[in-house]
C-alpha cells in the first residue's frame, strides 16, 4: 500500500477521530480566563520592570517559547496542509486545528500582557523575529506527520503543564499564579484532545502498512525536537526549560517515547514488516533503550537536556 492508498483507507478513520474530537474537545472564551483588572497601560519610558513579579528565567523562558510555537500556527497550518490535503475529513481536521490553536496564542498573550509576565516589547520582538523566518519542522510524509504530530501535541502538553505548574508554585497565592494555571491547563487540555487524534490515526495507520508507518516511527523519533528553532536564542530557552524540569530528555522519555511509542503502539510486537521496516523496528527500540538507560542514570547530562536528535 502506497501513502495516497492509505490516506484514502484512513479517511474514515479520520472522520471517526475528527467526530470524538468534536464531542469531547469543548469550546472554551479566551477572554474569560485573562485578569483584565490587573491589567494597566505600558509606559516606554519605565518599561517593564522585572522585579514585579518573583518569576525564574526559566519559567518565563517557557512562557515565552510556548507562545512564540503557538504565534507560527501560519507556518504549521501550511505544512499540515501539504501533507493531508485539502480535501473532505483533512481539510475539515486542519481547519478545526487551526482555529483552536489560534486561540491558544490568543489567550497566552492577552493573559502575559495584562499580568506583565514577561517584556511585552522582547516579546514582540521575538514573535516578529519567529514569523518573519517561519520555520517549522518539515516531515517528509503525511505518515511522518501524523507521528510528529501526536508527539508534539503530547510534547506540548506535558510542557505547557509543568510550566502552569511552576509559575503557581513560585507565584504562591498571587492572583497572576492562579489565573496563569488555570489558563494554560486548559490549552494544555486542547493540545491533549489534538494528540489523542494523532495518536489513533497512527494506531490504524500502523494496523493498515505496518512497513510503511514503522521507518517513518522510527525517523521521528530519531529527529524530534521540541518545535522553537527560529525563535531568538532558542536553544538558550530550551536548555534553560530543559534544566528547570520543565521539558527534558527523562520527561521526554518517561511520558512519551516508553508509554507511547513503546506500549501504545507497541512496535515491538507490530507483525507483516517488510525486511526495511524490520530494521527501522530495531533501530528505534534500541535508540529507545539507549535512551532509557541513559536518562536513568541520574548523574548522565542526557537526563536534564533539552530532547532533540541523538
Ligand atoms: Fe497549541
Ligand atoms: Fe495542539
């Protein structure tokens, strides 16, 4: 089975998957979940002020990269695009995706403006300096997207939670802390319902062309990295973010690369592989072992890195 048969195959699935996204993904006000009182105008002359709120560097490192990823939705819409087509349940997906993923930039920076969480001038100049390159990761196939994708969404997830998490914990009871929560556990919500899809359509997918989906599993999980290049100084942020335990190389392992990759999908055991998918199926368990042990071992520098190809 070639890719144009398989996506042909998968477009049931893919309404099934869109329809159970449709019921249980809920739609949700940007403008309910930003401290608009707090809110106040910006002066050039005094700036922004740092010290007003006791947030680490690494903390606000997440913020920033988070937004700067959700700000490239053009970028990402154009690839996925590409790869699924723009026909029937793909156009119906990508276009869904699309405006949920606009809201969440929408949201994080009425909420960072209004809190002053991070320098909204850095931070413009940030996004023009992201968009004006529009770089995103580039996967040669609408399999090897699908598998990008369900780890990134999962990826995204994981950090956007653990920087709520800690912009609570360092903020105490400050009504910035509580409102910064629980808004980026709702887009983390979102980005959950996005990998559920993905990850199923790689399921069926794998189901249907074992030999197909097996090497693209293979060389996604040999390439990825979190999305930020273009983003100035990003690998910078991600090697701050990445030490302050906001997304690493263990997370990356512990709650993606073993529960997903491993027993979600259980590539160990996918039967009807092809001589070429026998050995990507080889390949990617022994990275995955590699991995395993490395970040285990608590001393290894691997364990508190930012994940990219290794
Ligand atoms: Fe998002
Ligand atoms: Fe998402």
């Amino acid at each position: 089975m070639n890719e144009c048969e398989l996506l042909q195959e998968l477009s049931p699935i893919a309404e099934q998957l869109a329809a159970r996204h449709a019921a249980t993904c809920k739609p949700w006000y940007p403008h309910e979940y930003v401290p608009w009182g707090l809110g106040r105008d910006f002066d050039r002359e005094t700036g922004w002020d740092p010290e007003e709120l006791a947030i680490p560097p690494a903390v606000r490192s997440a913020l920033f990269v988070n937004l700067l990823t959700e700000d490239n939705l053009p970028y990402y819409f154009r690839t996925i695009d590409r790869m699924f087509g723009n026909t029937g349940v793909w156009r119906e997906w990508s276009h869904r995706w699309t405006a949920e993923e606009a809201r969440h930039s929408i949201a994080l920076r009425d909420f960072m403006t209004v809190t002053r969480t991070i320098d909204p001038w850095a931070l413009e100049d940030g996004r023009m300096a992201q968009m004006s390159g529009g770089v995103v990761p580039e996967p040669t196939s609408a399999v090897d997207g699908f598998v990008y994708v369900a780890l990134q969404e999962l990826a995204t997830r994981i950090a956007h939670r653990n920087t709520g998490t800690a912009l609570r914990t360092c903020l105490g009871d400050h009504p910035v802390g509580k409102a910064g929560y629980e808004l980026i556990n709702r887009v983390a919500a979102d980005e959950n319902f996005h990998y559920l899809f993905y990850r199923d359509l790689t399921s069926a997918a794998l189901a249907m062309a074992p030999s197909l989906v097996l090497p693209a599993i293979e060389r996604q999980v040999r390439e990825f990295e979190m999305p930020g290049t273009g983003i100035p100084d990003f690998k910078q942020h991600a090697s701050m973010i990445a030490s302050a335990g906001l997304y690493n190389m263990r997370q990356h392992h512990d709650q993606i690369l073993e529960p997903v990759v491993l027993n979600w999908w259980k590539v160990a055991s996918v039967e009807g592989l092809d001589a070429e998918a026998e050995q990507a199926r080889e390949a990617v368990v022994r990275r995955i072992g590699r991995i395993r042990a490395a970040v285990h071992r608590s001393t290894d520098r691997l364990a508190s890195a930012a994940p990219a190809a290794v």
